[in-house]
C-alpha cells in the first residue's frame, strides 16, 4: 500500500468526499468555531453541551473518519499523476502540502478530542495553533488551483469535479 500509486482519475467517492470535508470544515471555522467558553468552562469543572459543542465535535469526527477513507481510496486507487505544465519542483511543493493537509485532518480531531474529554489545557493550544496552519494551507490550495486553472491552463478543477 503506497500513497504514490497513480490513476487515471479520481473517482466519484473520492470527489464527493473531497467537497464534503470543504463544507464540513467551513462550518466548523466559521460556525460552530465557539468552542474557547465552553472549553474553559470545562476546565472549571462545568461540562456544557451546546449546539456548538456538540456540532463541533461531531464535525471534528466526520473529518476524521473521511480523511482515513480518504487516505485507503488513495493507497487502494491512486491519484493521477501533476500536469505536464507543473514545474518539477511545485510537484514536490504540491505533494508535502498535500500531505501536510491529510496529517493536519487527522491530527486536529485527535488533538481535539484530547484536549476536550482529557481536559488538556496544552492540548487544545497546539489543537488552535494547528487550526491556524490548515487554514494557512487550505488558502495556499486555493492559490494553486487559481495559478493551474488561469496561468497554466491545465483546467486541474475538472479533474476534482
Ligand atoms: C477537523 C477537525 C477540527 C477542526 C478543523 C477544528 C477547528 C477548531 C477551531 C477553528 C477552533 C477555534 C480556535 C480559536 O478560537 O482560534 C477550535 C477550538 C477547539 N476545538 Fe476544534 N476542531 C476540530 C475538531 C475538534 C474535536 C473533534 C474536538 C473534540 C472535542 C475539538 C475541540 C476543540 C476545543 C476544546 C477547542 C477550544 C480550544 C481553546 O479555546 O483552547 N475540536 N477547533
Ligand atoms: C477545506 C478546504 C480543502 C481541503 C482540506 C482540500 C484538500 C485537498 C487534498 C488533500 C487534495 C489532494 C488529493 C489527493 O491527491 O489525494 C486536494 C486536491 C484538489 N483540490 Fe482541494 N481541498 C480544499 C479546498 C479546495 C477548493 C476550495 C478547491 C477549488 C478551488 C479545491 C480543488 C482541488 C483540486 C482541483 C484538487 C486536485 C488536484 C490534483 O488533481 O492533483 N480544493 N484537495
């Protein structure tokens, strides 16, 4: 099972779950992203279930387990190889980021779920921080798609629809 293996293109589930993880994490950062009261309430003893909380961490798990389904679909069926266009070394910039992005949506969730049941006040400050560096990503995936689509021309959006 290696991560590297190549297709010709991704497949249905793979697409819709790769949409499905942009809605879900949309709504956990700029919905249900209320989670620093409850949090130190917790840490004061009063355990809170708000629509928030729980909607957070039901979120945070989807994400989990979609992302572990991702990853098989990708070690059973592949990726398909960068466009021609792609210069060499974006395509090791594009793989780390890439897998920077599968890592981060694992280890949110676990760092989350830590912090929460484990009342780990250190836990959920590196779960933030983390936050902060998928966003950072996430923006610098975008960007990259923009450059494909509209300098490179390799219309790289087609092959994620
Ligand atoms: C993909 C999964 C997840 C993402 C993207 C995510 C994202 C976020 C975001 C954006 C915040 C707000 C940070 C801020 O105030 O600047 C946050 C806080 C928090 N999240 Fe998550 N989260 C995820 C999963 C989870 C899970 C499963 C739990 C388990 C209960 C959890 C527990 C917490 C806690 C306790 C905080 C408050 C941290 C603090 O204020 O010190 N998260 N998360
Ligand atoms: C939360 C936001 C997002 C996350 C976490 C995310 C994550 C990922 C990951 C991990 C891959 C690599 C798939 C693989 O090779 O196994 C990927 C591919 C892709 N994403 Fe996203 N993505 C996000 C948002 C977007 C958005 C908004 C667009 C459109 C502008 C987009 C377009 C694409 C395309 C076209 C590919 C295929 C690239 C290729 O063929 O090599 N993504 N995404």
């Amino acid at each position: 099972m290696g991560l590297s293996k190549k297709s010709a293109a991704f497949t249905p589930v793979q697409k819709a779950l790769h949409w499905a993880v942009v809605v879900l994490l949309g709504f956990q950062f700029f919905v249900f992203d209320g989670m620093g009261r409850p949090f130190h309430q917790l840490m004061d003893g009063v355990a809170t279930y708000t629509t928030t909380v729980i909607a957070h961490i039901a979120i945070g798990l989807a994400v989990l387990v979609f992302a572990l389904w991702r990853l098989v679909l990708r070690a059973r069926h592949g990726a398909p190889a960068a466009p021609e266009a792609e210069p060499e070394a974006l395509r090791k910039v594009s793989k780390l980021a890439h897998a920077a992005i599968y890592l981060l949506m694992l280890v949110l969730p676990v760092t989350g779920l830590i912090a929460w049941f484990g009342k780990v006040g250190n836990v959920a400050e590196v779960h933030e921080v983390l936050t902060n560096a998928l966003l950072a990503l996430v923006i610098l995936h975008v960007a990259a798609v923009a450059v494909h689509q509209f300098w490179w021309k390799t219309n790289l959006l087609a092959r994620m629809r």
